[in-house]
C-alpha cells in the first residue's frame, strides 16, 4: 500500500467494494491514548533532578522535574523569619496600653484643672499614636505573610507535576541541562483510550453518541472490550465516502497500550453497505483481482 497513512489505508481503493456479508466482521479502527501532553517548565533554569524515566507510570499531580532553587528555599526562609517575628507588634501593644492608662489618668487631672488642655492634648496625640503603630504591626504581619506565599509559589514553579495520570512516552532531558522553552518529558494518558474509525457515509445518522460497541485489538492481544461512541463528525469526507467517529475506551489498569489496529463492531447499527459503495473494512479482505 505504499507510504499511505493509517487513516488512508483504513479506506478500501476506489473499486474494491465490500459485500455486505463481511461488514459483520466490522471496522478497522485504532486505539490511541486519550490525550498527550508535552511537559516544559514555566521558568528558566537548570535541571536538578528528572524522577522518572521512559514507560514509567505516573499518578497527577506526582513531581516530574526538579530545578535548581538555593535562592528561592532561602527567600523563602527569610518570609517565614518575617512571619514569625512578634517584637514589633508585642512592642507596639505595650505601647498602646501605657498610652492608654496615660490618658485615663490624666482626663482626671484635666477635670480637676491640675493639668493644662495643652498637656492632655498631647497626650492624647500619643495614644492615638500608639495605636496606629499596633494597626501598622498587624499589617507588617499580613505583608510578611503574603511575601511568604509567594516565593512558596516561586519556589513551586522550581518543581513540574504531572498533568494526567498516564505513562512517560519519552523523555528528552537529563540533569544538569537548561531546558528553556523545549520539552522535557512526554506524557499519555491510556484510561480511557480514544478508539478512532471511519465509517461509510451510508452509515451516518445510525451512529449516534452514547452507544455502545464492541473492540478488538490486533494480535497479539486478544477477547474484546466494550466501548462507548463519544464523538460522531458531522460533515463526510467527499473524497472517501466516510466520517470519523471516536470511541472511549476504559483502560482502568492501562493494559491496553495505545497504538494499536483493531477492529470496532456496532451491535446496535447493523451496516447499510453496498457494492456500489466504497467501505471501510479490512485493506486485507480478499477482492477481484487480489
């Protein structure tokens, strides 16, 4: 079949007609990872420590990449220190507190004339004072805190998570390297798997979102799996006479690798194919001429 590509040859030549007998043997489809995901990292540095290698099984969440990050432990060491000290507002609360007797004991003197208004004026410039200086400790406290919180997030950018729940495709990176804007590792999510098919045009309106079929892989797998239609294209492709429906494929223990051909049967679509009509079906069928 020369250098065509799999969703070429999964449509037969124009000419080789499938009797409607053998579409019970069903379609040919392939088995992909639900998604794919390329893992770069959102700062610059150089690479610490990588802790997974080529088809090593990750959980989300599970850290992938470490970076170097002596400067971002240390600035976060000195925002907990901030957060920590009590001096400044202890002090000021002292403060306030004697500010606050002063005044008490000299409203009572300045009733009694035994001290000036000017006197008690300033005294009560000092209390007032005070206080500010307890509301300006509390608030050096939330600014520490919030200075803490974040050089916690810029010391969590030094570490990459893993997105999905999957397996390490590839890995392109090594410790000691600058990555920059390229990738580092590659990620696949194998539960559930897309099972990807294209379906004769006489088919469409018969395939409907929710149904149920039934997939077997190729050898050397064997038995069938049953899958769910999730996606059905709404416009045919003129060219082949098909349109693409994507099935999901539960894969709870990831068994099942992606990548593989395999055969799709629609129990609750029975074909509508004729010789008239080109088909999806098998590029190994036997046909006249073969």
């Amino acid at each position: 079949m020369g250098n065509l590509s799999y969703r070429q040859m999964l449509v037969l030549l124009p000419g080789l007609m499938l009797p409607a007998a053998a579409t019970a043997l069903g379609y040919d489809c392939l088995m992909e990872p639900h998604r794919t995901v390329e893992v770069k990292s959102a700062i610059d540095g150089r690479i610490e420590v990588i802790n997974v290698e080529r088809s090593d099984f990750v959980t989300a969440g599970q850290p992938l990449v470490v970076f170097e990050s002596d400067v971002e432990k240390a600035s976060v060491e000195l925002a907990r220190a901030k957060t920590e000290m009590k001096a400044e507002y202890n002090s000021s609360k002292v403060s306030h507190r004697f500010a606050v007797r002063k005044l008490g004991r000299f409203d009572g003197l300045a009733e009694e004339g035994v001290v000036a208004v000017q006197t008690k004026d300033e005294v009560e410039t000092e209390a007032a004072l005070a206080r500010l200086q307890t509301v300006q400790a509390k608030e050096n406290k939330l600014l520490a805190e919030l200075e803490l919180a974040r050089a916690i997030a810029a010391l969590d950018q030094h570490t990459v998570e893993s997105p999905l729940t999957g397996v390490v495709v590839e890995r392109f990176k090594s410790p000691g390297e600058y990555p920059e804007d390229s990738a580092i590792l590659t990620l696949a999510q194998l539960d559930p798997l897309n099972v990807e098919v294209l379906l004769p045009a006489s088919m469409f309106g018969s395939i409907k979102p929710g149904m149920k079929a039934s997939v077997a892989p190729e050898s050397p797998l064997d038995g069938s799996y049953q899958a769910e239609v999730k996606i059905v294209d709404r416009v045919v492709d003129a060219s082949s006479g098909t349109f693409g429906v994507r099935l999901e494929l539960p894969n709870p223990d990831n068994k099942l690798p992606g990548g593989l051909k395999c055969v799709v049967s629609f129990s609750d679509a029975p074909a509508k194919v004729s010789r008239a009509q080109p088909a999806v079906g098998s590029v190994e069928l036997d046909y006249p001429g073969k």
